[in-house]
C-alpha cells in the first residue's frame, strides 16, 4: 500500500495482489456500480443534459454535493478511469483509475485517487477517511472475490452490511416453500432458493434467465422456462425492457406487451428508437413482494459494468489522434461514436491477415487475425468525441421478445401477452413452418368423424410436443394446418423432419386409412402483430411458407432455397443422408419463381 501527499494535488494510491485470472476478475473490477455499493458509498441522483453534437453530459449529486462527471473510459482487462468537476463542496476535482494487470496465476489491481482540494486542511481529512476506511474496505471487497474465483461460491458484490436471507431462517424457509411448489428438477429449485437468498438487491432487480443459469451452473433453457412458471404462479413479475442500440440499457420497461412504447427516447445517447423484437425488447424478471422485497438506487453511472458489451470506451480531444493496444478475441466488433457517422465493423479470425493496425474513422468492414493489435483514433473535429469498441456478441446473454414469444411454453402459459393493437414489431429473421393433412375430407368421410377426429388430435399432439423439443411454438391452427415459428433456421429443418417420422410412426399404429402430411419451411423477415387475441406474425415470409407447404406431394418437406442455404441447414441435410430434389417452380403472389428442396422423409 502507497500513500503519497504531494503539494497539490494529494495522490492516494495502494496494489492489491489477487490470487486468479484477470478474464474471470475483469467483470468485478470494472462493475464500479456495484463495487461502490459493496464499499458503503452513498446512493447517486444523476441528471443528463443533452449535447448538440451527440450523446449527454453528466451531473452527479450525493446529497447536497453537485459534480460534472465526464465520460467513463475504459480497456477491458487494463484499466478504467473516471473523471469529476466538483461544483461545490471541498473537492475541487476527482481523478479516479483502476488497472489491473495479470502476473502468473494472480493479478494486481491498482487503485489511485487524486484529488484537488480547495483546503490545505482537508488533505490531512481525507487522506484519514481513505486510510480508515475506503482501503480496507476495498481490500475486504477484493477478498472476497479472491474466494469467488476459487470456489465461486461467495456473492463478492454484495451490498455494504449486507447479510443473506440465509441466516433467517422463517423467511428462507417461505422462499423454499414458495418455490418448491413449482414444477422444476429439485436440485434447479435449491440452486434457485439460495441464488434468490444469498443475492443483493441489485442483482435480483432485474434477473436475466441466461446470466442466472451460467451464475448457477444450470441448462439457460430449463432455467428460463423455471422463470415463466414461476411468474405464472405469482413469484415472479416480468419486465420488457426496451434496450437503447448504443449503450444497451433499459430505458423504457413494461409489464406486459401492450405496453410497450413505440418511441424510446434515451437521454445517455440523446438517440430516439423503437422496439426490435430482434435485439431491442428484452425480457427480465424481479421477484414477487410475496417472495422477497427488492430496493434498487444507483452509486456509479457510467462505469464498464453498465454496458458488459462495450470492451473499450475513450474521450479523444478534439484534432487529436490517440492509439491504444487491444486483445481482440475471435469474433465479432464494432467501433462507433455518437459523434460520428463512420461505424467500423471488425471481423476477427485465427486466419492469418496482413492488417496489423486499426483505424477509426473509416466506414467499412475488414478482417483481422486474432491477439493484440493496435488501434488508431482520429478525432477530426473541432470537439471532444467518445469513441466505442463493441463486442457483438452481447445478445448471448439476453431473453428477447423475439426468443421467448416463439417457445411453446410462453405461448402457453401466457396467451393473452399481446402487443397493443394496430401495433407492429418488426423481426429481421424468422423460420416458419405450415403443414396441413392431405385429403382431409376423404379421410373423414372413410373413416368417420369419431375415428377421424381421434386420429387428427393425435397427429396435432404430434406437431404440439414436437416443437418445444426443438424450441419453437405452434402459433395457430387453421381447420387441419398449422402455423409454427423457431427462431433456429437448423430446429425448424429438423423438427419438420421429426414430425414426418412420428407422423410414419403413428400410421402404423393407426387402422384404416393412413394420415398424409405436408410440411413446407421458409426463413425470411416479419412483423409481430396481433391477430385474433393473439401473438401473430405477419407478411410475404409468411405467404411464401404457406405456398411453400402447398409445393409438398405428402410424406415429404420442402424448404425454400432460402433456408437450404443456411450453412448449418445445408451441412446438416447433406450429411443426413436423405434424398434432395431441387426444382424451380412458380408461386401465386409471387412475380419470380422460387427455388426449393424437396427432402424425402
């Protein structure tokens, strides 16, 4: 620990040394939201002014103490820096940076602190308040993700004071008891009683399915259907959080479809947007008060924990060029600024490339070869612009509307969760499935309705079960069709097949006359809409599936060109070992004529 006082300004600098990796470290270090919480600091009301040229400045208050903070700048697994213009009280500014760097098998992370004080005196004051109180616990905190990283057992982040719903034992017990009524694998239902007990506020305020299963070491799909049942029995209330396209938070949130917004302003980006069932609306669940009373409040706004997807953020002053080295993993990035119309796409492979050098501005898309590569900002204004380096593969961890209203279960559970009406979503990629039974009304007349209607109800539990084990949903029947949606262009293909053989299967257990189904699949965009009390979709990538079905004989599935070309639909069909027919053909509604695959079943 190093404690430096200087004339001006008074410098407060310490190294903690921890035992693990930095990768898995990084996500607690750079939260200083939550890390600012765990040390006791007081809550934050902040206020965003817009700025003419993009994005927003920042004003803090903790109690009566006002500041300007400027933009967070940060290089994920290096440092994050932090800057604050005090307008009243005793600090004239605040300079804040944590680095870490990994050595070994442990790391060190750097705290200093600089201050401007407008008092002599005060250095004395504050140089005690950090060595009584901000340094140990600090290091307190930072011990407790030591024993996170090695056991991963220990909440590091909890709230300062914090005790776990653990060590009382009536209300753990009304927790368990609430939550083994719900219909789940028991060893899923512990791991979710003690996540909801021993968890802070904040983590609990907005639960992300797919972050709490990787936490748990659970399967993302059984926890995400868990969460839906458990909001059906009342535990659980859920949020669609309409997400801003640059900075990724929630700024607009509802309990239900039909209200969500048309028009979202965010003030961090001062950028309008609408709902994208793709990648804007997120679903996200905050415990019932019957389960556990939950109290948000915010003690850091703009530091790298708020946006996990941006890997680097910097201020580059105005007609001036700044270079820093970046680890690019193999992937996909972006940069971008909200003060420039150049968005840089970066593909990284393990091939090897002869760009060893990035620069922004520059609007394009190139490919580089992964590790460290130097990256070259250019700002060529007359002002300050914040220049982003966004991985994109954020999307991994969020339940979208798009995801969740195409599974079965949702559709189950909660039919009445529409959109508004007249209101329209769209939806960049989606498959759609349609079947109908050929001969329909021969079958009936031969076999009689009683027979018929028996055999017809099974052939639907056939197509009904089916799509959840490939994780789609059954939008609607139409007399003896049906409609289904998955959001896997490789599941649709597949289920379509399994259907075909389950369809075989129950002919031979079947006396009389054999049930013929036709099955077509295309993949192409939409719009969510509502129809008849319920989530439907609509637009030509539904007319052309349904004409699609229409090209079957029976017994056989046909699938667009469209969807055939889909690298893992076309692996997979070439190595599955089943017939292909390829054939041209014209369709009613349509001015050119489609390519489509035949597959017998």
């Amino acid at each position: 620990m190093i404690l430096e006082q200087l004339n001006n300004p008074l410098i407060v600098e310490w190294t903690m040394n921890v035992k693990g990796n930095l990768d898995d470290g990084w996500d607690f270090i750079s939260n200083t939201n939550r890390l600012n919480q765990a040390i006791g600091s007081d809550k934050v009301e902040y206020t965003q002014i817009p700025l003419p040229q993009g994005g927003t400045e920042l004003h803090g208050k903790v109690g009566s103490t006002e500041y300007l903070e400027l933009p967070y700048e940060w290089i994920e697994n290096k440092f994050a820096s932090m800057s604050r213009i005090y307008l009243n009280g005793v600090i004239k500014k605040l300079n804040f940076i944590i680095s870490a760097q990994q050595k070994g098998e442990s790391f060190d992370v750097t705290f200093r602190f600089e201050f401007e004080l407008k008092s002599f005196i005060m250095k004395f004051l504050v140089k005690k308040v950090m060595e009584k109180q901000t340094i140990p616990r600090f290091q307190k905190v930072f011990s407790q993700i030591e024993k996170y990283l090695a056991n991963k057992k220990i909440n590091p982040l909890t709230s300062y004071g914090f005790k776990p719903i653990t060590e009382n034992k009536e209300k753990f017990d009304s927790i368990s008891k609430s939550i083994d009524e719900i219909n789940a694998d028991s060893n899923l239902k512990k791991k979710i009683i003690n996540y909801i007990a021993e968890s802070p506020d904040p983590e609990l305020l907005k639960m992300k399915p797919y972050v709490v299963a990787d936490k748990i070491d659970e399967n993302r799909k059984k926890v995400l259907e868990f969460f839906l049942r458990a909001t059906k029995s009342g535990l659980f209330n859920m949020n669609w959080d309409i997400l801003c396209p640059s900075c990724k938070g929630a700024k607009a949130s509802s309990n239900h479809l039909n209200e969500l917004a048309n028009s979202v302003h965010c003030p961090s980006c001062n950028i309008d947007y609408g709902p994208d069932f793709d990648k804007s609306v997120e679903l996200t669940f905050t415990p019932n008060e019957i389960l556990r009373t939950v109290v948000g409040g915010v003690y850091c706004f703009g530091g790298p924990g708020g946006t996990p997807h941006l890997r680097a953020q910097l201020r580059v002053k105005a007609k001036e060029t700044l270079s820093e080295n970046f680890y690019f993993k193999k992937g996909t990035y972006r940069i971008f600024s909200l003060q420039q119309k150049e968005v840089l796409t970066i593909e990284v492979t393990n091939d090897p490339s002869e760009i060893t050098e990035v620069h922004y501005p520059k609007e394009d898309k190139i490919i580089i070869q992964s590790g460290t590569r130097k990256i070259v900002f250019t700002n060529p204004n007359e002002y300050e612009i914040l220049i982003k380096l966004e991985r994109t593969n954020w999307l991994d961890a969020v339940v979208t509307a798009y995801e969740v209203t195409a599974m079965q279960e949702f559709r189950d559970l909660f039919s009445s969760e529409v959109l508004r009406t007249g209101q329209e979503i769209s939806i960049q990629s989606i498959a759609i499935i349609f079947t109908d039974l050929k001969g329909s009304t021969k079958f009936y007349n031969d076999n009689g309705d009683a027979i018929a209607y028996k055999m017809v109800s099974d052939h639907f539990q056939v197509l009904i079960s089916n799509a959840s084990k490939f994780d789609g949903a059954i939008v609607k029947t139409i007399g003896d069709a049906v409609m289904g949606v998955f959001i896997n262009p490789l599941q649709a293909v597949q289920y379509c097949i399994e259907i075909q053989k389950e369809i075989k299967k129950l002919n031979e257990r079947l006396k009389g006359e054999n049930l013929i189904l036709k099955v077509g699949a295309h993949i192409g965009p939409a719009l969510a809409v509502t129809m008849n009390d319920k989530l439907d979709y609509f637009g030509a990538t539904i007319n052309l599936a349904a004409r699609t079905e229409g090209q079957c004989k029976g017994g056989d599935v046909v699938i667009t060109k469209k969807l055939f070309e889909y690298p893992t639909v076309s692996a997979f069909l070439k190595e599955s070992g089943y017939k292909l027919e390829e054939f041209e053909t014209s369709i009613k509604g349509f001015s050119e004529s489609m390519e489509m695959i035949r597959i017998l079943v």
